[in-house]
C-alpha cells in the first residue's frame, strides 16, 4: 500500500520536474518572448545539426540522416497549394454553385432511374 503511494508521488514529481524543465528551457531559449525572439529561435533551431549537440564519437556511429523524396514533393505541392490558393478556392465554389443548380435535374434523373 505503501508502496504505490509512492510510486504515484514519484511519478507526480517526475511529470512535474518534466514539465518545469520544458518551460525554463524554452523560456531561456526565447521562445516565449516577441515574435523577433521566436523567429530568431527557429532560425536557429532549424539551421541546428545534430553534430553541434553530440560529441564526435557518438556521432560518428549514427548513420546518414537525409530527407526523403516523397518529403520534398509534398513539401513543393503545398507551396503550390499556397500560391495558387484563390485559384483553388474560386474553382471549389464554382463547382459547388455548378452542383447546387444541377441538383434538381440530378435528382429527378436519380428518382427516374429508381422507379
């Protein structure tokens, strides 16, 4: 009995030290501060390599980290998206204006076919 009420205040402390090290850390890191603070954060962070974290010889044992392809493709199909989004857009409600007004005759086509 004892015994779990440890372990649920050993795990309530460690969920909580947890908790307080993410926020001190991303708090010193700047991310909670104005958005040139954040920009600058995740310049950083992006621009970051796993080699300036770790020491040489755990490193040297990892094996090539790349992008996959398919990554890189989706990633240039919604820029696409992005660019061409009012395009997109107005094509999505031509077609569902194009839609509601056939809708009758669709209808009727459908109840033909059932009878």
């Amino acid at each position: 009995m004892a015994m779990g009420k440890l372990f649920s205040v050993v795990k309530l402390s460690t969920k909580l030290g947890l908790s307080g090290l993410a926020v001190y850390t991303t708090y010193n890191l700047g991310i909670w501060g104005n958005c040139k603070q954040g920009e600058q954060v995740f310049y950083k962070l992006q621009s970051a390599k796993l080699t300036d974290v770790l020491p040489e010889e755990i490193t040297s044992q990892l094996p090539e980290m790349t992008v996959p392809e398919e990554l890189t493709g989706t990633i240039t199909a919604v820029g696409d998206v992005k660019k061409n989004m009012w395009g997109y857009y107005n094509s999505g409600v031509g077609r569902v204006c194009g839609g509601l007004a056939s809708l009758p005759d669709t209808v009727k086509g459908w109840s033909d076919q059932a009878v």
